[in-house]
C-alpha cells in the first residue's frame, strides 16, 4: 500500500467503501450502524477540505495576482478564461440537446412510471425547498448577480462558503493593489502571502492523507442510503443519456486539449485523478477545490498566477457536466409529461441552462435548484414543477457525483489552456514535492 498512488489509493477506499454499504445494507441494524459510527468521518473530511477553500482562495489569489508583472496580465488570463468557460458551457449544453433528442428519453417513460414517481417524490421536502430556493433567486432585480459579487464586509463573505466570489473579487482588488504600489512597501506582504500559500498548501497535504478512509465512509454512506435500484432500471434511458453526454464532454476536453496544447490525455487525467475521485466522492466542486488547486498547480504544472484565478473561478462559474445535465433533464421532463418544444424553446435551454449553471453553488444537489428555473423557461407549469422534479430525483445523487467531475475536469482542462496560451506552464514530468510526499506515504 505504502508505494501506491494517491489515485489507486482512493480507488480501493471507494471499492471498498461500495462493498462495505452493500454488505451493511443487507442487515437490519445496517443504515443506523453507518449513518451513526462509518458516515461522520466522511462528514469530517468534507468539513476539513470546506474549511481550508476560503483561507486558501484568499491567500493563492493575492499571491497570485501580486506576482503577476502588471495589470494587464491579469486581464489576460481573465478574459481568456471567461471566453473559453462561457464556450465550453454552451457546448455541453448543445452535446445534452442533442443526445436527448435523439434518445428521447422522457418518450419511454410509462403513464404508470409516471404516476409511481410523482406519489413517492413529488411531496418530498427536498422537491419543495428546492422549489422555493429557485423562486427566491428569481425574484431579484437582472443585475442583482453583479451586486452580489461585492462583498461590504470581508469578514461576513469570509464566514460564509457559498460567497466564494466575494472572496475572489476581494483577493483580485488586494492583489492589484499590491502591483499598483511601490514595490518596497509591498515586499513584507508578498513575502507573507508567499509563505502562508506554503503553510495552506501543506495542510492540504495533510487532509489529504485521510482522503482513501474518507471515501469509504462516503460512498458506504451513499450506498446505504440509495434508493431501490429498480427505479434506476425505469429511468436508465434517462441515465445513460446524462452520463453518455458526461463521457463525450470528457472526450471533448482531452481532444481540445490535445489541439491546444499538444499535451497527452493520460497526462492530464493522471494529473488530476484524486481531485476527480474527490469530486465524486464528495459532489462538490467547492469541497474538491483544494485538491484540485493543488493537483493542477504542482502535477500538471501550471502555474499559481493562472491556477489561483481559473480553478476557484471556475468552481463558482463553469459547470459544464451540470448545464449538461440541465438540458438533458428539462427536455426529459417535458418529453415525459407531453409538453412540446420547439426550436426557439431549445435555443431559450442554452441561454438558461448557461446562467442556471453560472448561478448553480458548488455544492451537492445545487443543479436540481437551478433546473426549476430552466424548466419555468420553458413552460412547465407550476403545478407539474414537483412532477417534473419527482421524476428525476431518485437518480439524482449518482448523477450529481459523475456531473461533478465533469465541474472540476472542465475547470483544470481551461486553467492548462490558459496557462500554456500564456507561457505558464511547467515541465509537468517533473511532479512536485507535495506529490512525492503522498506517494512515500
Ligand atoms: N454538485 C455539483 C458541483 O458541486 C453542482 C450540481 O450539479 O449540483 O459541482
């Protein structure tokens, strides 16, 4: 075990963990047993990789941007990614459409199916709040996303995770400043932030440690607390169009990476193996942040200037595997409940489904908030809203945990793009020295 990589090591925690949940299953005192003495040692870790994001987006930013030699570095490396995040969205949207138009899911689904679903799901609480979360973020004024980005206390955005881009818009402004000062007045800080960079990204070393425990508590705690799989069987048109459309998005990234940078796809994807496991483990880009933060930074070399901006950036902003997932759930739901849609109703999905995403959290379950508004776009009415959502939701846990690697594989797909179009790449062969230290474990 002690020569094993970190990825091999997750893989074996998370087999096991599997087995484990179905072994627990089979006993009456199972599900208590997990839930009570297996599940909070996963709750543990995802506290421990939520408690480092904001101390370690604040500090790698400032850093960051600090070191950049003028301003308009940084608008280099903003725009850029902007342009390719915005690019990549609306072509996993189109890659959604498509596939579920052609497999027509929501056309098999039987009336009986239909009515099972909506009696064991539609009054779920989970459906309601969901319900109510979308409404409340709809109901704001159309620039209210822009006056959300600033932060009037930088301790209260600080407090709360799902402020990430306050945070962000806070570390872009300081570091800036820095720049925009004399460079003597500004060195003790650089210095500073420089090493607390180091001290953060040791502790991530450390948590990390217990990643292969953790995700046998987790998936042993989502096994025990799945559904019953036939249900999957009546949706599996449904699910396999999700996770055809996920799989294509990866091959879309490794080809464009290929293009773009020459770069291997077994490069990349060994790179950023444990941060993907993460992401499945955990469903959450936000929670899976550090790791790839440091993944990407000391693996595949790209440089902290480039990944201190992109990856956090894009945690917040650019779910491709969800808007994917948004698309191929509205049209399901409307094929399901015979609502027609026409091209113009296609076209209004991208738009939705691009902004839902942007405005999805980073956090488990956050798609499904966000799909409501993409399907009131469209026209579900809002007494076949819980329907709709009833329909899809017994499937939704395993189909948050595959989008969520898609998040954080899209994220480091453009923070290399960047980073080479930019000259800020390092010899990735070399590894790192945070890396040696998982493997001599
Ligand atoms: N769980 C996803 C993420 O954190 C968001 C979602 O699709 O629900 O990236």
């Amino acid at each position: 075990m002690n020569k094993l990589e970190l990825h091999w090591k997750i893989l074996i925690g998370m087999g096991a963990g599997i087995l484990f949940g179905f072994l627990m299953s089979s006993f009456s005192w199972g599900y208590e047993f997990v839930l009570n003495w297996i599940a909070p040692f996963g709750t543990i870790f995802i506290r421990l990789l939520r408690l480092i994001a904001i101390p370690l987006i604040l500090v790698s930013l400032i850093k960051g941007v600090s070191d950049l030699k003028d301003i308009s570095a940084f608008k280099n490396i903003g725009l850029r990614t902007i342009v390719i995040y915005i690019v990549t969205t609306c072509l996993a949207i189109t890659i959604g459409l498509i596939l579920v138009n052609i497999i027509k899911p929501g056309k098999g689904l039987s009336e009986e199916t239909i009515q099972e679903l909506t009696e064991t799901y539609a009054g779920d609480s989970t459906i309601t709040t969901n319900i109510e979360q979308a409404e409340h973020q709809e109901s704001g004024k159309p620039l209210d996303f822009l006056v959300d980005i600033v932060p009037d206390n930088i301790f209260g955005a600080m407090s709360n995770n799902q402020l990430m881009l306050q945070v962000i818009f806070f570390a872009i402004l300081f570091g800036i400043s820095m720049l925009m000062i004399d460079p003597e007045k500004s060195k003790p800080l650089a210095k500073l932030f420089d090493s607390l960079n180091h001290v953060i990204l040791k502790m991530v070393n450390i948590i990390m440690m217990i990643a292969p425990y953790a995700v046998f508590a987790l998936l042993a705690q989502i096994i025990v607390s799945s559904n019953d799989s036939e249900i999957l069987l009546k949706l599996l048109n449904y699910v396999i169009t999700v996770l055809l459309g996920l799989l294509i998005m990866i091959g879309v990234y490794l080809i464009i990476l290929y293009l773009f940078t020459g770069r291997k796809p077994r490069w990349f994807i060994k790179g950023i193996a444990p941060a993907q496991l993460l992401a499945f483990s955990t469903s959450s880009s936000a929670a899976t942040l550090p790791v790839t933060m440091e993944r990407v930074t000391n693996k595949l070399g790209v440089d902290h200037e480039v990944s201190s901006f992109v990856l956090p950036v894009g945690a917040t902003i650019n779910m491709d595997g969800t808007s994917l997932y948004q698309a191929v759930a509205a049209v399901f739901i409307a094929q399901a409940l015979h609502i027609p849609l026409d091209f113009m109703d296609q076209l209004t999905i991208v738009l939705t489904a691009l902004l839902a995403s942007i405005g999805s959290a980073a956090v488990p379950g956050a798609g499904m908030i966000m799909l409501v508004i993409v399907l009131e776009s469209i026209g579900i009415p809002a007494d076949k809203m819980a329907i709709g959502l009833a329909l899809i939701f017994a499937v939704d846990r395993p189909l948050d945990m595959c989008r969520t690697v898609v998040n954080i594989t899209g994220d480091s797909m453009v923070s290399v793009i960047v980073a080479n179009s930019l000259g800020k790449i390092h010899d990735p062969e070399k590894g790192s020295e945070h890396d040696n230290k998982y493997v001599s474990e």
